[in-house]
C-alpha cells in the first residue's frame, strides 16, 4: 500500500517532495506513481504540467498551458514539413547521383 494514497490531495508541494525523497530513499519495488497512489495518467500531468490530482488550476495557468499547447503543435507541424523537404531531397540526390560513392554514402547512413 503506498503511503500517500488518500492524503495525497490533503498534501502541500513540500509534503510531497519529501514522500519523493522517502521513494528514492527507500528499497520499495513500486514505481512512484504507485507509491504516491497515483493513477499513471495523474503522474504523467504532474510531472509534464505540475498539476496535482484534484487540483484546480488558475486561469493564467490554463492559459499557459493552451499557449504551449499551440507551440507544441507548431512545433510538430515544422518538424512533419522539415521531414518531407529532408525526404525529397534525398530522393532528388538519389535520382540524379552519377557516381555510386553519393549512394554508397546515402546507403551506410540509412538515408
């Protein structure tokens, strides 16, 4: 049984700091979300956003966190549009390599 469970709401940031320091300290076999009796899904918030189970979160923060959330998905968009330039240029370079060396090179570098 983790010794959070149920209080882990009752807790301030402090108090569950120490119990993270307990975990590391500790020859438990649970992976800290079951020790702080955490569903993975709530670990996963807490750790990406700092948002504790059961927490209500400001606006500004709400705001925040849509913001990173337009980024991330720009982001992402870059990424997938770089990724296909990168793609057909390497198809280009291939179409029109006279020597076998630019392929052999292409080849060894998975490209």
């Amino acid at each position: 049984m983790s010794p959070a469970c149920d209080i882990l709401s009752d807790m301030n940031r402090e108090e569950l700091d120490d119990l993270v320091d307990k975990w590391h300290d500790s020859d438990t076999k649970m992976s800290l979300h079951e020790y702080l009796g955490m569903s993975r899904e709530e670990y996963a918030v807490w750790t990406e956003f700092d948002i504790l189970p059961d927490e209500e979160i400001t606006r500004e923060k709400f705001l925040a966190l849509r913001s990173d959330a337009y980024r991330w998905a720009n982001d992402a968009d870059n990424y997938l549009t770089e990724n296909r330039r990168y793609k057909e240029a390497v198809s280009e370079l291939r179409a029109v390599a006279e020597d076998d060396w630019i392929t052999d090179i292409l080849d060894r570098n998975n490209v």
